[in-house]
C-alpha cells in the first residue's frame, strides 16, 4: 500500500498464470475512473478499513483468493482500484460513494442516465455511475457471483458503447481512406493538368520557334534573291579580256550550265546567277583544289533582308551604296583597286594570282547542300 492506495507485487510476472495479489491499478482514483470509461471496461473499487473486524478475513480469505484475483485480472472487462479510508482520497472517494460498512466493493461503469429537461425527464445519455455495490464479508465463490451478476445486469450499455465506437472508428477509418484516396486521386489530376500545361506551353514554344524559323529561312530566301538580284546588277563592268590583272574564266554550274567572263573579282559573279545553289564552294580542276574566294556569307546576307514594314532593300547602285575597295596585285607586283561591293566583310577574298589562277580554265561550282 502506497499513500493508502494498494499495488500490485513488484516483480510478479505479468505471464503468470496464477497472480499472488490482485491487480490493482496504480494510479489516483480520477485516473482509474478516466482510464475504465476511455477502454469501456468495469471499474471495480476497494475501500478498506483498518478498524473494521471482516477487514483482516476478508483480504486473507477473500481478496487473496486464487478464483478471485484469476477474476479481478481479467484486463479486458475490469480496472481494479483499492484505497484505505483513512487517507485524504481513500476519504473522498468513501464520501462519494456512501459506504455503510466494510469491507466494501463498488462497480462503477457505464449505464443509460436520464436528464431531466425543462422539467420532464425526457433524454438520456450514456456516462459513468455506481452500479452496484459489496458490502461486508464474502466468500469468494459469492463475491465472483455477485460480481458477474453486476457485469451481466449492466453490460448492455457497455456493449452499446463498444460497438458504438467501433463504428465510430470503422468510419473515421473508412473516411480517411476516403480522404487519402481524394487526396491522391486530386494530386494525380493535379500532376496530370501540370503535366498537360507544361506539354502545351513546350508545344507553343515549340511551335513559336518553328515559325520563327520559318519566317528566319523565307527572310534568309528573300535575302539570298535580293543579293543576287543587287549583285545581277551592281557588279562592275566587265574588263577587257586582254587587261591587266584579269584571268578568262568558264564556271560549270551544278546544272551543267556554263558561264564565263573576264573579271576580278569571282564570287559575287556566280551568285548573281539563278542557277547557283545558295550554299557553294569553287573548286579548280588542274590541279584539283577548293578556292577560297566565298566572303563571310551570312553576315554579308543580313543586309538583304527585308526590312520591317516588308519592303525589299535597294537594288540600285546609286552613289550613296557602301563600297569597299579590294585590292588587286598585278603580276609586276603593283596595285590596282577595282570597286567593288562587300557589305561587312571582316577580310578580303584572295586576288587570282595568290590563288595561282593566271590563265583561262574552267571551275566548278560545287553545291554544299547537295
């Protein structure tokens, strides 16, 4: 006994099948009373009375009985709590439940308590209450007896309860899974709407880049036709065959189309014909070798683009059309410059003569793209 509350024997094995003392709950009596209404379960209690002459037989004869504590240690039904009078909440407690005598039992448990409303008692509800109560020596075989009768009389709200708050929980569960299910089922709707939306958005870029690059290609196909139609145009005039510094030379096109001219300068001469592929290199056939006369092409083709309101750049050689002087070497060493047009062109093509042309042959124009 502890503080006037009884415990059960230190050390005993909670396997044993035949405990040596009763199991009582260690804890206050609000504890106990908290703990038998949260688990559904019969709080049976104990007051003790030192003075009392059934005291002593009672608890040697009776509590200590092997039947009885084998009944009290039933976990699943009882919560046995014990307490001596002669301490403030043994006191209390035997206020609260009006003893006569001792040695004393009380069952508190759950029943069905009428509430009185506006005068009638018209509702009801279930809560904890004195159910029954032991007074005085027993035996044990009649202590289990009125016991279970106390049980059997009262059990129906317990078993009320407890199928009560299984379904209770049955249904908690069922609507947590209810939950869990709406909650994954709207993170796949939501993952799949992101997934759809982050598809779109690609697809509209990718469809804005392919149309930038749809009108990139027609705009570079308009430039190449407006540098050739510039160059057709604008090349200088053609030299004397038997001028200085001049080479005869006959171009074979892709096509099989030939064309020849004395001139300087040779590239602009090919892409000024229609039949030039946009992408081409000169090849010289004795010995056979690539020609490096092609300028930086593209930066040359941004100035043919048209301009933003769709008008085409001028075509004319009008004085005010940027020119480029190019050097020429002539074969006694000395410089002649020939005019010429080379929009942005960081370096000059090589003159004929550093490319080892000096007499008329034929070239071929090669198509890269072929």
């Amino acid at each position: 006994m502890n503080n006037g509350k009884f415990r059960s024997t230190e050390g005993a094995s909670p396997s044993s099948s035949r405990p040596d003392f009763p199991p009582f709950y260690e804890g206050s009596y609000a504890q106990a009373l908290q703990e038998a209404k949260r688990s559904l379960r019969f709080l049976v209690v104990y007051l003790h009375g030192d003075s009392h002459e059934d005291t002593r037989t009672f608890c040697e004869k009776t509590l200590l009985d092997s039947d009885v504590i084998r009944f009290l240690d039933n976990r699943e039904q009882i919560v046995f709590w014990g307490c001596n009078i002669k301490s403030p909440e043994g006191y209390r407690v035997s206020r609260t439940l009006r003893e006569h005598t001792y040695p004393f039992i009380g069952v508190i448990g759950l029943t069905n308590l009428t509430v009185p409303e506006f005068g009638h008692f018209a509702n009801s509800t279930i809560g904890m209450a004195l159910l029954g109560r032991i007074e005085g020596a027993v035996q044990p075989i009649d202590l289990i007896q009125q016991l279970t009768s106390i049980f059997e009389e009262h059990q129906g709200a317990t078993i009320a309860a407890r199928l009560d708050r299984r379904e209770r929980e049955a249904a908690a569960r069922i609507r947590e899974e209810q939950d869990l299910a709406y909650k994954q089922s709207l993170e796949r709707d939501r993952a799949k709407l992101a997934a759809r939306e982050e598809e779109q958005r690609n697809a509209a870029l990718e469809a804005a880049e392919q149309a930038r690059l749809r009108r990139r290609q027609d705009a570079l196909k308009r430039a190449r036709a407006n540098r050739r139609t510039r160059w057709r145009v604008c090349l200088p005039p053609e030299p004397e065959q038997n001028s200085p510094s001049t080479v005869q030379l006959s171009v074979k096109l892709p096509n099989g189309r030939r064309v020849h001219r004395t001139f300087r300068i040779l590239y602009y001469f090919i892409l000024s014909h229609d039949d030039a592929p946009e992408n081409f290199e000169i090849q010289a056939n004795f010995p056979k070798r690539l020609l490096p006369c092609q300028p930086e092409q593209e930066s040359d083709l941004e100035d043919y683009i048209d301009g933003e309101d769709g008008s085409s750049p001028d075509a004319s050689c009008h004085a005010s059309t940027a020119q480029h002087s190019i050097p020429f070497d002539t074969k006694t060493g000395g410089s002649n410059i020939v005019s010429d047009w080379s929009p942005h062109s960081p370096t000059d093509p090589p003159t004929f003569l550093q490319l080892g042309l000096s007499k008329p042959e034929v070239l071929f124009v090669i198509d890269k793209d072929a």
